[in-house]
C-alpha cells in the first residue's frame, strides 16, 4: 500500500480498512473518542515500539504508570503528561478514578495514550480500562510492548526455553490486589519448567518458602533481575530459591523479577555471562 509521506495518519491507517482510516486519531472532525492503550516496553527507551513512539508524537495527552521513564515520556512532544501509576506500597490512584480518567481524556483528547509499562496487557489491570471504555462507547486500540521477563532474558542471556531443558514458561505474580484473597501460584509456577514471578522483588522470602513448601528443591536454580535493560541501574543476582531472600535484600527500589528454573542453572558456570554480569560472589548452593 503506498501512503502519502506527507500524510502523519496512523499506523492504523497501513494495516486497517478505510473505516479505521476515516477514525483515525490525527483527524479528530471524523473521529468518535478512541484510547490507545500503550506498551512501554521494560524501560530503556530504544525498546519502545515504532508505533509506540509514532502515537506518543501526535499524542494530546499521555496518562502513563509510575514505571516509564522520562526518556520515554519525552517523545510525547506537545502532550499533557498525566501520572496516574500505582505502585505497591505507595500512594496511588485508584482503578475507578484512572478508568474516570481516560473516559474524560477521550471525550477531550482527539489523541488520547495510555502508557503501561512492559506490555499492556499483562498484569497492567488492561482489562478494567478496556472494559470502562468500551461501555462509554470509547474505542481502544492496543500496541503491545515488550514486557520484563522478555527484557530480562535478554539482559540474563539466558533462553527462557531450551531444547531438552525447558518447552513451557509461566508468566505469575503471587501479588494480590487490596481486598483479593490468596491464590495458589505456587502450583503453576512448580508445573511449569521456567517460571517468571512478576511483583516478587519484596516479598522473595514469602516466595522461596511458598516454593520449598510446594516441594522445590532449595537448589533450584533461580535469578532476580531488578531494572532489567536500564544499564547501569540493572541488577542481576543469580542464585537459588534458598538464598531468594538473602539475595533480595541486597535490591534497589527499583521494579524486579524473579526466574526460577533448570536453564538458569548453567549460568554461574558460563565466564562470559558472569564478567558481564559481576557474578564472581554468588554461587548456586
Ligand atoms: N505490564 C508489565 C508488568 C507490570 S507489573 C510488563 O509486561 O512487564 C509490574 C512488575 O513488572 C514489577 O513489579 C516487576 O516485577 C516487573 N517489571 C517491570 N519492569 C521491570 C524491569 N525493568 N525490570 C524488572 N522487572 C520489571
């Protein structure tokens, strides 16, 4: 499809029907209310998508998580930046008043961005908002972003699966929102060969003995990765689950991950990585 250089119209307009064309946010006379709900990556800017970065230029205004960077919310040119984040144990905003938020961004807006870091549609409580929107009548449009455990692989080097070694990944968090009960995720993080804990940075030792109680062993290969690809504020602690919270004492303020499994198990042994990584103290129990 061959598009005019001088028209800034969508992405959406390179892939969709004339009908999106017609609703596309740079022409607002044409336009019902619409939300585009943003992937911002795990944190460095440079992973942030080519549509992510296009939409954050027309933006009019930006309602974005505590976890983007400024960098990020610098592409946003001419908009009104918005914080709206929550973030565990800090003061936040809550749920119905961010969902009150966007309807009346989009009502005002003709380029309205919701920011979420990492993906949006993975622990980002996208679901809310898509469902507050969609009832007003507003339209979403989703651009997905890379989320952490992917920028943490990276960062580990380490495959999150591995012929012979590993065929399934879990994506959990043990976190559970203010008035949530409990839930088992220590079952699914067992069953699955490489299990990825989101929200797990404080409470590591709930974890390990969530873990152990669950029957995995106390050598389990394990890998906590905090500011995962923001350079010189990444953390990367290899070890195993009876040293996850000896080890997460050791973390910043900064968002982390955890990754359990046998393909991690290798990594102490492999000089590259651990130069690169600063491992020379830690090793595997
Ligand atoms: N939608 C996001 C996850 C939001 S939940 C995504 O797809 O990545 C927030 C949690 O994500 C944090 O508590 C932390 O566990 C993880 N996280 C986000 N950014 C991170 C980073 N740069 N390094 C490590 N963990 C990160």
């Amino acid at each position: 499809m061959h598009r005019d250089p001088a028209d800034p119209s969508p992405i959406l307009s390179a892939t969709r029907g004339a009908a999106d064309v017609a609703a596309s946010p740079v022409r607002p006379a044409c336009a019902g209310p619409r939300v585009h709900l943003v992937g911002a990556g795990p944190g460095a800017a440079d992973l942030l998508t080519v549509r992510a970065a296009r939409l954050l230029a027309q933006a009019d205004i930006v309602l974005h998580d505590a976890l983007v960077p400024a960098e990020i919310l610098a592409l946003a040119g001419h908009a009104r930046i918005v914080a709206v984040g929550k973030r565990s144990g800090r003061p936040s905003s809550a749920q119905s008043f961010i969902n009150k938020q966007l309807i009346d961004a989009a009502r005002r807006y003709a380029v309205v961005v919701r920011l979420k870091g990492g993906d949006p549609m993975l622990f980002g409580r996208a679901q809310e908002e898509i469902d507050a929107l969609v009832r007003e009548g507003i339209a979403v449009e989703i651009v997905p972003g890379i989320s952490a455990a992917f920028g943490a692989a990276a960062s580990v080097q380490q495959s999150l699966t591995q012929r012979g070694v590993a065929r399934s990944v879990m994506l959990l968090t043990p976190a559970v929102g203010k008035g949530e009960t409990g839930h088992d995720w220590a079952t699914p993080a067992v069953a699955a060969d490489t299990a990825v804990l989101y929200m797990a940075g404080r409470q590591a030792g709930a974890i390990a003995a969530g873990l152990m109680a669950a029957g995995v062993a106390g050598s389990r290969a394990a890998v906590i990765v905090e500011n995962a690809t923001l350079g010189a504020r990444e953390r990367i602690l290899v070890t195993c689950v009876s040293q996850l919270e000896a080890q997460a004492a050791r973390l910043g303020d900064g968002p982390a991950l955890i990754l359990l499994g046998d393909v991690f198990a290798n990594l102490q042994q492999r000089a590259d990585i651990a130069a690169h990584l600063g491992l020379a103290t830690h090793r595997v129990a």
